[in-house]
C-alpha cells in the first residue's frame, strides 16, 4: 500500500519489487497468531457439545483460562484493528499511503473478465493492478468483519454495563452475531485465503512475498500486469 515502491536486484541479477512492507508483514504474523488462538479458544465455547470440544478446553487448562486466554488475544486483535485503520488514515491524508486494496469499478469488471477467461471465452485474464479483487474482498472482509468481531465481543464482555444503556436483546444479537461472523471468517480464511495463497496453480505450493516481503520482477508481471506496467513504463510499450 505504500506510495513509493522498493525495487532491489538480487545476487542472480534479477530484480524484485516490495509487496508488503516489513511493518505489514509483521501485522500480517499478528493477525494469524490471534486468528487462531481466538478459534481454537472461542469454537470449543459455541460447539460444547462436541467431545473435541472438551479435549480443546482441557488443552488450554479448562473452561476459565480457554475464556481468559480468549478475552485477551481479543483485545490485542481490538488494539491492532484500531492501530491499523489509524495507520491507514494517517498514512492516507500524510499521502504516504495509497488506498490500493479498496474496491474500483475496474474490479467489477476484472470479476466478468475473469469469469470469461475460466470459460475460455477469452483468451488471456484481465490485467491486474497490485492487489486484485480477490485480495481485496480478503482485506474488506477482514476490517469489516474484525470492527463488527470487536463491537460483538466488548458487549459479550461488558453485558452488565451494556443492559444498563441498551435493551437487553442486544446481548443475544451480539452473541449470534458474533459467533456467526467468527464461523464466517474461518471459512472465508480455511478455503478462499488457504486457496489463493497455497493451492492456486499461480503460486503453489506458496506465495512468500507476505513473509518476504518481495516479488519477483517476473511474477509481478505475470500476476499484477498493471502494476508492472506502472513501475516498468518502458518495458510495456
């Protein structure tokens, strides 16, 4: 998302361009660690009639400490959203920053163009800017998703204080929505995210550049042929 993109040549002679900056990639181990201590702690809790459900409590000390452990990892995963969207404001109206992953008209179009690629009704994909629109209904998903996660989570946290401002079915709808967006997550994470970063034949087995940092010159032209185009003018004429 940075304005000013990195280019550096490797010991080989070939060249790759920085992707993700070392401050987003170290969000991004953030996000996993309290991703996956928030389900393995909060799923037990919604599927308790399950007996991994039981065995998962017990692996985290019983009930209490496995809603200790939860609550916790949910307020880092609460500051880290919030730092995250201040980042992204400040970093906009400073113009350090450009607002590349949020949604275009273009992306509406690459969906269809896509769609015709997969169908053979054309013969090449779309031209992709650096961060497609699957990649960026990943990064809305996700903002969206965590501000409607933590809005949940601090009325199942403080229902007392809650109660006494608001009527008391918003705990009930908090609960649901809550647990409800969680399972959504998981699924958006375990199939598409899994697919795009892992199975898809473009980057199999992995794509690294999140924890590199870097893509390689020929990658980025293959995959983000737009921004190639943007940072190689003369090599696109």
């Amino acid at each position: 998302m940075t304005a000013k993109t990195k280019i550096r040549q490797r010991a080989d002679g070939t060249f790759e361009v920085e992707r993700f900056t070392p401050f987003r990639r170290v969000e991004h181990l953030v996000v996993i660690l309290t991703f996956v201590v928030l389900v393995l702690t909060g799923f037990p809790q919604k599927f308790f009639d399950y007996s991994w459900s039981a065995w998962l409590l017990k692996m985290f000390g019983g009930l209490d400490n496995a809603r200790f452990i939860h609550r916790v990892s949910g307020l880092i995963f609460s500051f880290h959203l919030l730092a995250h969207i201040a980042s992204i404001a400040i970093g906009t109206l400073s113009h350090k920053l450009s607002l590349s992953l949020l949604p275009t008209t273009r992306d509406f179009k690459d969906v269809f163009g896509t769609l015709r690629y997969y169908l053979e009704k054309n013969s090449t994909p779309p031209a992709y800017p650096k961060f497609d629109y699957r990649q960026k209904f990943e990064y809305i998903g996700i903002v969206l998703g965590g501000l409607v996660m933590v809005l949940t989570g601090l009325i199942l946290l403080y229902p007392g204080i809650i109660a006494a401002i608001l009527p008391g079915q918003f705990i009930a709808a908090a609960k649901v929505a809550h647990t409800s967006e969680a399972m959504l997550a998981f699924l958006v994470l375990a199939i598409w995210h899994v697919y795009g970063s892992h199975f898809s034949p473009e980057v199999f087995p992995m794509d690294t550049s999140i924890f590199t940092g870097y893509i390689s010159k020929e990658e980025l032209k293959h995959r983000h042929a737009l921004e190639f185009a943007r940072l190689f003018p003369d090599e696109t004429k």
